[in-house]
C-alpha cells in the first residue's frame, strides 16, 4: 500500500505553524497577528529552514530594534537571548553575524504588505466622529532621510551636489500618505533625492491608487498644480492645498461665491513626459477650481494671507471657513513626519546597503502604524481623539511594557494590553490652542569646527579627523 508524501509547500506551511508557534508574542498581536504575517510571507514566497532567527522571529527582533531608543543590532539580539533566558530556552550567541543574515534574506515586500494592511486595518476600524462629516482626510506629504556614507548608498542615493565629495552624505526622498483619523501611513514612495522623476509629485503619482470617492486630500503647495488636482478627481476624491507661488489669484474674475471666494476655470497644460497620451486624454480639457483665500489673525504666526485651492465648488459642502480649517489640518503630517523622524530616529538611518536601508525605512513604519494603532484603541476606550494622545509617550509606554509583553502568557496578555492601552490615554496632550514661541534654543550644542575634508584623505591629521 502506497502512502502519500508531503509536498515541499505542505511541509513549509508545517514548519511555518511550529515556528508561529514557539516564537514570542507581539505587543500588537490584535493589529499584527499571526495569521496576517503569515499571509504576508506566503505572498512574497518566502522559504522557511530550521533557523534561530525564523522571519517571524527577525520580524520581532527588528521592530523591537527601530522601537527601542537604541538602535543597535547588538541591543536587538541582547533583547531576543534575553526572552530565551526567560523562556528557559538555550540562549542565542551574543554574536550579531546571525541576525544581520536573517534581516537580509527577509524580503522588503514583506514589510510592505504589513505596513499597508495594518495602516488600513486602523484607518478602517476608525468611528465615524474621526471623519469630516463622514469623508474620510487623508494627508500626503514629502521628507527625506540621511544615511551612512557608503559606496553602495551613494551609487543609489547620491548626495546633494551642493555637497562636496567625501564630505556629504546619500540622501533618500520619501513621500507618505497618511491617513489623518488615526495618523497611519496608508503606503509610501522611497527614491532617490535628486534626478528625473524623483520629485514629490511624481512619487504621489504611484500612491494614489489609495485615493477612493468621498476623500478629502490635504496637500501643501507643491501640489497644487492642475496634474494633481486633475488626477484626484479623476479617483473621486478632492484636494484642498494651497495655491502654488508662480500662481497668481485674481478675484476679479471667475464665478464669484462670496468675499475672498470664487471659482475659476484652468486650461489642461501640454502633455508632459511622465504622462502617457492615453492617460493626457482622459483628463478633462479644463478644471474648476475654487480659490478661497484666507487671513490669518493669529499673533506669532508668519503668514498673514494665503490662498487655498480646492476642487469642492459648491460653499453647502464646504464654506470659506471650513476650507481654512482643513488645510490648517495638513500640518498634521508634519507633526506625523517628525514622529518618524525625530522620536523613532528615522531621520539618520544604520544601514550600509541600498536594500537593507529601504527594509530599515519600511520598518520604522510598521512600527509606527504599530504605535498609532494602539493609540487608536486606547482613544476609542477613553472617549478621546488620537491627536489627543501624545506619540512620544506611547512610544515610551510600549518599550517599558516590552518586558512584560514578551514574557506574558496567553491568558495575561490580554491584561497586560489593556494596561498598556490605559498608560498611553493617560498621555494627553495639553491643549494649547495657537501656541506661540520663539524660534531659538535654550540650552547651546557644542560647537566643533566643521569637516574640511575627507576622512579617508591621505595626510589628514588626527586633529581633522576627530571634527565629525
């Protein structure tokens, strides 16, 4: 009598549930659990062997790493032997040759897929309240982020030309979409900082697939143009942004809607290059557009008047007042991009290698979708708003649970996540309406000369190279 062999897909599946089973807990297992990155390693056909460092135990290790204040790998896989300790498992080499290894073979796709399901599991699972008056806002804005100066990262990202050779740094540019009920990123775009088709514009073009009917769009004047505007209502969405400074608004004409408010008609441009000519004909010859300019009243801020663009014509659906209110909304996503950057440390990545800082930059913002989601639940059950709770201390929160997180059984994690969720509604922040402070520092930096050349220039006294 014959018996069946397993295939080599059944067996990988097996060894992919035993590993599921014998690998730690994430403090995020309701936003992140295991069935979803198991669908997202299966997508991206990830090969599993009998390692130490499984993907879904790098996965752990990783965003343990971007989330801890240290970023080291050598403090990653000190966390990991330490839950070993605790477990009463053999412990892991203290050696990080193993790690790195594991973070290389997993595929950048991965993090992909996790960052966009779980940015829109939050912004989908978010109450009706979070919304304007029931559209969805969502808020697009451009960054970059600096890297170590190697080689590699150079060839793939350069570094500004305004930056001599040997003495600047690769730079990446990196445009984000977030969703503003909660604050998750609904995807990203990563490139280059300088060369064709490397603007801010041209990397929203492959993120607005995520633009569905009814969103409203915030924007800042980079894109205002009639592409941007053009291609929003082209997914049934509308863009609020500020009119760009080679426009020139005049009220004296178009259709008049009230003071300081009018409609106007923009001629489609010539095709560009970046657009096809079946793409340039199915936009329309000319575009309304309501152009509301607003005063600002407020001491201490800079700019006294503006003008906003939109694509909502009609004042029933949004009056003047209600345009200025949604575009003084946009600057959530600077305050979401200095979360990334300022208190995850996004701003100056680790990595040596062009793949390895792409996987670093998709990891930040796992874990910061991680975050927001958390504090999303916490809102929810202490009757607040996320942008009530600070990012900061939630971030702070979950690295003094980590501990107890990882080491909790199946039966206290749910208690020990409903702690944790009270801990992050408690860090509310103060309300402060129009804030206004001077833009100077306290305390002074140190001051040290600048670098005047290369490190590696032959000669270099010792004087020079200790100026970092």
């Amino acid at each position: 009598m014959s018996h069946a062999t397993p295939s080599g897909r059944s067996r990988q599946a097996a060894r992919l549930r035993q590993q599921l089973h014998h690998t730690p807990e994430l403090p995020f297992a309701r936003l992140l659990d295991r069935d979803t990155i198991e669908q997202a390693l299966r997508a991206e056909k990830v090969r599993f062997r009998d390692r130490l460092f499984a993907p879904f135990v790098t996965l752990w290790v990783f965003l343990s790493q971007v989330l801890d204040p240290d970023h080291s790998c050598r403090a990653a896989v000190s966390r990991f032997l330490a839950w070993r300790v605790a477990q009463q498992l053999p412990p892991c080499a203290t050696d990080t040759g193993a790690y790195c290894k594991a973070r290389q073979r997993l595929p950048e796709g991965v993090l992909c897929r996790l960052t966009r399901v779980t940015g829109r599991r939050v912004h989908d699972e978010a109450p009706p309240t979070w919304t304007w008056d029931g559209r969805p806002i969502k808020v697009v804005d451009g960054t970059t982020v600096s890297m170590p100066d190697t080689p590699a990262n150079q060839q793939e990202f350069p570094q500004p030309r305004s930056q001599k050779p040997g003495l600047g740094f690769p730079l990446a540019r990196l445009v984000v979409l977030f969703a503003l009920s909660a604050g998750t990123v609904l995807d990203a775009a990563l490139t280059r900082y300088r060369g064709k088709q490397t603007g801010e514009t041209a990397l929203f073009h492959t993120l607005q697939d995520h633009l569905e009917p009814g969103d409203l769009l915030l924007a800042d004047r980079c894109y205002s143009s009639y592409w941007e505007l053009a291609l929003t209502r082209q997914h049934g969405a509308d863009l609020i942004s500020r009119l760009h400074q080679r426009r020139r608004a005049d009220f004296r004409r178009g259709r008049r809607l009230g003071r300081d408010d009018h409609v106007v008609i923009w001629p489609k441009p010539a095709r560009p290059d970046w657009l096809d000519q079946a793409g340039y004909d199915a936009l329309p010859d000319a575009q309304a557009i309501r152009e509301v300019r607003v005063r600002v009243s407020i001491p201490g801020f800079r700019t006294k008047v503006l003008v906003v663009v939109t694509t909502v014509l009609e004042p029933q659906e949004l009056t003047a007042e209600d345009v200025a209110v949604l575009y003084r909304l946009r600057w959530y996503a600077e305050i979401d991009l200095r979360a990334l950057k300022q208190t995850m440390q996004m701003d100056v990545l680790r990595c040596q290698s062009p793949d390895m800082v792409r996987k670093e930059v998709w990891a930040h913002l796992l874990a910061y979708n991680l975050i927001r989601g958390a504090m999303a639940a916490a809102a929810r059950e202490a009757g607040l708003y996320p942008v009530q709770l600070s990012f900061k201390g939630a971030v702070q929160a979950v690295n003094a649970f980590a501990g107890w997180l990882w080491t909790a059984g199946a039966a206290e994690l749910e208690e020990v996540c409903r702690r944790l969720r009270e801990v992050i509604a408690s860090y509310r922040i103060e309300e402060r309406p129009n804030r206004s402070e001077p833009r100077a520092r306290k305390r002074w930096q140190k001051h040290y000369p600048p670098l005047r050349q290369p490190r590696r220039t032959p000669g270099t006294r010792l004087a020079d190279r200790t100026c970092a």
